[in-house]
C-alpha cells in the first residue's frame, strides 16, 4: 500500500526538553489556519485514494496551539475526501483526549507515543515529561477510540547501565498497550544535551552491527519495526560547541571533538561504493585542504589518470583520518598544527595516535578498497605512522612518492607542489 509522508513545521513541541530530541527544539512556522491550509493542500496533491499517510512533526499532532481545530478538522475532512484507507499521527499523552479522537471516525487511525523507555527513573532522568502511568492512560483513550497505538522505544538511551534488559523490559511492557512498537537507534541530535555528553564521553551510540544485535531477537517480530538511523546522522557540531584548535600538543592531538569525528568515521561511516582505491594524502595550513595549493595540485594529477571516481582521498592529520567529503566540516576545516613547533615527544606521540586511527579506519573499511596507496614525504609522522599500521595489519601500500624523486625534492619548501612529485602520482597511479 502506497506511504506518503507529511513532515508538519507547523509550530514547536510544547515540551521541548528530552534530552535526545532536536527536532522539539527547532522553530516551526506560525500554525494558522491559512499556513496549514497551504500545506495541506499542496501535501493532498500527490495523495490518491488508498493511501496511507504518516505525518511527522517536531511536537503533537493533537495539541491545538501546534495544530488549531479548524485546521485539523480540515485535514481530517481532506483525507475522507481522498478515501484514506490508514492515517498515522505523533503525540504525547497529554493531548490524547477522546473527543479529539472522536473527529477521525472513519479512518483507520493510529497514534504514535514517543514512550522511550517503560522506566519512571529512565524517563525522569531524560527528560521526558511524563511516566508510564501517563502512557497508560493514553493508549487505554486511544483503544476505548477504536484506534491503534504504536509505541516508540529508545534502544541504549543515556543513564540506562544494562542495555539488553532495558530494552527487553520496555519491549514486553509495550507490547502489552500497543498494536505495533519501532525500537529506534538513540543517536545524537546536535543540539541536545545527549550531544554534549557524547562530545564528553559520557555516553555513545551503538554502531549498526551493535544495534542489530541488540534488537535480533524481534527482527522477524511483524508487530515490531527496527529504525537504526531516524535521520542522516553526521556529527554536526552546533555553534556554541565549536572552538578554534590551534596549537601543538595532547590537547590538540586527542581534542574530544577530534575522538568523537574518529569514532564517527571508525563505527558509522560507510565509504562511497564506488570507490575502491583508497589514497592517503597530507593534510595543508590552507582549509579545505582543497583550498590549498597542493591539493589542487594533486587533485588536478589524480583527474588526468581517467580514475578519479574511483579514488577514495583521506588526509591524515593531528585531527585524524579525514575522508575529502568531510573537509569542510568542522572541526577539520577550523584547526593550525604547526610542525615547526612539534617537540620530539610531541612527535612520537603524534605517530602513536595516528597509527591506531590509520588500524582502526582499516580495520572497520579496508576490505572495500582494492589497493591502499599513499602520497606523502617519507620523513613525515604521517606516513611513519602509516607505515606501521600497514604493517601491522599485513596491509600492502604503496607511496606514489618514490624515494628516488623524494630524495632529489625533499629540501624544497614545498616538496609535494614539485612538478617531479605531482609526476609520480600521475605516472604512477
């Protein structure tokens, strides 16, 4: 049966305050009668008759400052007209009332509580606004309404210490109030407090691997659904987190919001399919790295061999392993290591971490790549630390770079700008 989706910006949660949500706490439009009529209308356009319609929305579909009467009492008259054969709202259980429900007679409705956990501890401690005793009352309206409930469950939220039981209690008590439940993977929204304490590493996600094989025993579940990524998850750091990383040293070598990109890139990241060479670059003063002479200059080289789509770049750096689609991101386009600073220690140090990133990025992604090569200076940490983590992992690379060239170029100011350096990696790509 068809789906279409409506994302409601009608609004904002009245709530506003789970520790885990963005989406409550992002501005909506006005909710007038004339905003929601527009949006309906032009949402109805591509509805045909037996569809079902979800509805999506930062708040509750049944609060009346969010959604004003007259508008859903519009919208409901909109999905009769279209013979709407399933209809599916959000909200929380303080606007579950009868007489509200009573207006979708009609339509195959279903409510969806956000009910996260079946834990008043759990619910207290996120946030959440509400207890169980709440959810109870809300889908005991919503089924006395000879509507569905559809439960929304938390797995791995902050402050819960046994995952596997957590989740098992929530399910079964679930189950025991609702028509269907979707356990959702808790990631972390930008501008939550749930955020902040990733960045503090009091608190992480579980990768995809992780979360399925918390969730395995109800893969096969029909009333149950799994939701590992509720929305493009990329760490987004909001402006008032963000700082300028500048300087040489430990704090500037495992800075948080470098360990929370690496995790990031290590656990969740998956690489382009289509690319399958996977080519270690030098990071530059200039950011992007793009901006920089050098790597235009190697990205100019890398489109003449014929083979730049397949060419993975990743730049290591004090920040890193950092694929080119990320260089604009912070914190990797807002930080200065200058190597003329770096101690011996400081060195030694900087090939240690780097090294165990270059494992860990192997370990979780290298079996996509064909070939692993590099273009560095063979005197930098960077590829010292390269070196080893091949090493250690039986991986073959290859530096473009051959010491013969860098022998001649290495005493240049600029030794990968050389035009015998750029001429390496074209002929030797």
């Amino acid at each position: 049966m068809p789906e279409k989706v409506l994302v409601l910006k009608s609004g904002t949660c009245s709530w506003a305050k789970c520790c885990f949500c963005g989406y409550g706490r992002m501005p909506g439009n006005h909710p007038t009668y004339a905003n929601l009529k527009k949006d309906f209308d032009s949402f109805f356009k591509d509805v045909k008759s037996g569809d079902t319609i979800k509805i999506f929305g930062s708040g509750s579909f049944l609060d009346e400052k969010q959604v004003p009467i007259d508008s859903r009492k519009y919208f409901i008259d909109k999905c009769l007209e279209k013979e709407i054969k399933k209809l599916f709202i959000e909200s929380r259980p303080e606007y579950v009332r009868k007489e509200a429900l009573d207006e979708f007679a009609g339509l195959d409705l279903t409510v969806a509580i956000g009910l996260e956990a079946a834990d008043d501890a759990v619910l207290d401690k996120i946030n959440k606004g509400f207890h169980v005793r709440d959810y109870e009352e809300a889908a005991n309206v919503i089924h006395s309404s000879h509507a569905k409930i559809r439960t929304y469950l938390l797995v791995n939220p902050p402050y819960v210490k046994d995952i596997r039981k957590s989740i098992e209690g929530s399910v079964d008590y679930a189950l025991k109030h609702s028509d269907s439940v979707v356990l959702i993977n808790t990631l972390p929204h930008g501008n939550t407090p749930v955020f902040k304490m990733w960045l503090r590493g009091e608190w992480n996600y579980l990768s995809r691997e992780e979360f399925y094989a918390v969730t395995d025993k109800w893969k096969n579940d029909p009333r149950i659904d799994l939701d590992v990524e509720t929305f493009r998850f990329l760490p987004k750091f909001p402006q008032e987190c963000r700082e300028q990383l500048i300087g040489v040293g430990e704090e500037n070598l495992t800075h948080p919001h470098y360990e929370v990109w690496q995790d990031y890139i290590q656990r969740w990241y998956k690489p382009p399919e289509e690319k399958d060479i996977l080519l270690f670059l030098p990071c530059s003063y200039a950011k992007p790295y793009s901006h920089s002479q050098t790597h235009q200059g190697i990205i100019e080289a890398l489109r003449k061999t014929g083979n730049y789509q397949r060419i993975h770049q990743a730049m290591l750096s004090n920040a890193g392993v950092v694929p080119r689609e990320f260089e604009d991101m912070y914190p990797f386009n807002a930080y200065d290591w200058d190597e003329k600073l770096e101690t011996e220690e400081i060195k030694k140090r900087y090939i240690e971490v780097t090294e165990k990133r270059i494992k860990k990025y192997l370990d979780a992604h290298g079996k996509g790549y064909e070939k692993v090569l590099c273009f560095l200076k063979y005197s930098s940490e960077s590829y010292q630390a390269l070196e080893k983590a091949c090493a250690g992992l039986g991986t073959p690379c290859r530096n473009l770079l051959s010491r013969e060239t860098y022998e001649k170029i290495k005493n240049d100011s600029r030794p990968l700008q050389s035009e015998a350096a750029l001429a390496d990696l074209l002929n030797n790509l």
